[in-house]
C-alpha cells in the first residue's frame, strides 16, 4: 500500500509539476518581454474577448506559430499587434478576411473577429506575431478553472497541499523506519 501511494504520489507530482513549469515558462518569456519574444516561434495567447465566437471563447488558450506572411491565407486565424485605434498596443487575434498589397508591394491583411459586425483596421506583415494553430484544451480548462474560486481551490491550493502533506508523511515514515532499525539491532 505504501509503495502505490508513493508512486501515485510521484507521477501526480510529476504531472502537475511540467505541466505548470512549461505553462509558467511560456506565460513568462512573452509576459516579461511583452510579446517581443517567442518560445522557439511559438507563442501562447488567451482569448479575453467574445469577438471569436463560436471558434474561441473567452478563456481559451491559443498557440500561434510565426509564419511567413506570404504563406497566410484567407481563412487563417492570426494573432497580431494591433497599432491604431481601440486596437493599439493589443494584441489581437481574428480571421483574415482578405490579403492584398499596396503600391510598394508589401502584404495588407484584412482581419475580423467571427462575431464582429466591422473588419478590423488593416495590418501589415510587421505586426503579425504568427498563424494560430492549435487550440490547447487542457490548458484552456486550467485556465477557465483557476479563474474561479473553486478552480483556484481544486486545481491549486488541494494539489498543492497534497503534494506538501504527502512529503511531510513520507519524510515521516523514513524517520520511523530508521529509528525502527537502530531500535532492532
């Protein structure tokens, strides 16, 4: 019995430990250099409006990979920096609905949201940060729980506090058998 607690212990540690150290690395590098950088041309984004529905929701957690802007097609969903208007400085995420150049030669993306009645001001190839190409359902789920009090609970402080008393209760038991020893001989 012991020996199954322990190894349940472990791979739920283990678990829970990559999956928050890998979210946590990918949520920092962009964060702390404000979107500039990306995990090996990849980035994560949270959906945080309802301009994508039914595609997005709010909550869901999007991986978007740096394209090469020749290669995005009508259809693609990007994700991009928006420079004018209510969208500068923000970091959009919405379909293009056109692609086209100017008199220079340089590509125009037409974008919108799915539940937007207005196309979005034109962006260039400079502002795309990449093509959206998965959306990641568990941590979509993570993210939409700990959002919540009773997510934050089971999802966090429970696991957290199981991790801490199963140490706790081990180091114990190591104790007890190595006082048991010394006791028997």
């Amino acid at each position: 019995m012991k020996k199954i607690l322990k190894t349940l212990t472990t791979i739920v540690k283990t678990c829970f430990t990559i999956v928050i150290v890998i979210f946590i690395m990918a949520v920092c590098i962009q964060r702390f250099s404000n979107n500039k950088l990306s995990f090996m041309n990849y980035r994560i984004f949270t959906v945080v409006t309802g301009s994508m529905v039914p595609k997005y929701v709010v909550g869901d957690v999007l991986i978007s990979k740096k394209t090469d802007p020749y290669k995005i097609k009508k259809g693609d969903t990007i994700s991009y920096l928006g420079n004018s208007g209510s969208f500068n400085g923000k970091i959009v995420t919405h379909e293009v609905i056109n692609i086209e150049k100017d008199k220079d030669n340089n590509l125009l993306f037409h974008t919108k949201g799915l539940a937007n009645l207005i196309e979005d001001p034109i962006v260039t190839s400079n502002q795309i940060y990449g093509v959206v190409i998965h959306k990641v359902l568990i941590l979509s789920w993570i993210y939409k729980m700990v959002s919540t009090k009773v997510g934050m609970l089971f999802l966090i402080i429970i696991p957290l506090i199981f991790i801490i008393s199963s140490e706790i209760i081990s180091s114990l038991i190591d104790k007890e058998e190595e006082r048991r020893k010394i006791n028997c001989q």
